[in-house]
C-alpha cells in the first residue's frame, strides 16, 4: 500500500508543480481558459500558489503526515472548485483537465489515509 501510496503521491505533486509553472509563466492557453471561464486573469498568481503549495505540502507529508492529508485535502477542494468553474461556463469538454487532477489529488488522499 505505502508504494502505491508513494507513486501516486510523487505523480500529483509533479503534475501540480508543473501546472503552478504554466501558471506562473502566464501559458497563453491558460490565460485563454480563464477568459472563458470568466475568471480574472489576476487570478493566475494566486491559483499558482496554491497548486505549488499543495504539491509541496504532498511531499512535507512524507515527513509529516498531518501535511500531506492536508494538501491532498486542500487539492481535492482546489480542483472541486476548478470543475464547478468549467460546469458553470460550460465548457463541458474542458472538464477532463481539472478532473484528471481532481483524481489524483483524491487518490493521493485516500491513499495516505490507507497506508497511515
């Protein structure tokens, strides 16, 4: 269980890192998304940090737990959020993107809770 726990837990953190980078160099194809979306491209920033910190948080929770429940907690609700944002522009065939992280970050959870 703890390798399982392990792999999925490296794999969302990267995968969140990675979307915080593209948030933070201001990807056009993401700045296109948050206009569609209706979000304020002043947004991009903070939603960066949030993903960095959740991943970083994903990886202090090897050291300690308590961190680690809390990050993948915090990224299951980030990426809720993300899809109730995509549902109400209705951009119905966007919904993949925040849902691929939504099941890692809830499998990353459950995981944790299992192996602890």
């Amino acid at each position: 269980m703890f390798t399982a726990y392990l792999v999925v837990t490296l794999l969302t953190a990267a995968a969140n890192l990675a979307a915080a980078l593209a948030d933070f160099l201001r990807a056009e194809w993401i700045l296109g998304n948050m206009d569609a979306y209706g979000l304020p491209r002043s947004w991009i920033n903070p939603l960066g940090v949030l993903k960095a910190a959740g991943a970083l948080g994903l990886l202090a929770g090897f050291a300690v737990p308590a961190l680690g429940i809390a990050a993948a907690a915090g990224l299951v609700l980030y990426f809720l959020g993300a899809m109730l944002t995509v549902a109400r522009a209705r951009w119905y065939r966007h919904l993949g993107y925040p849902g691929v992280f939504l099941l890692l970050a809830a499998g990353s959870l459950t995981l944790h809770l299992l192996a602890a």
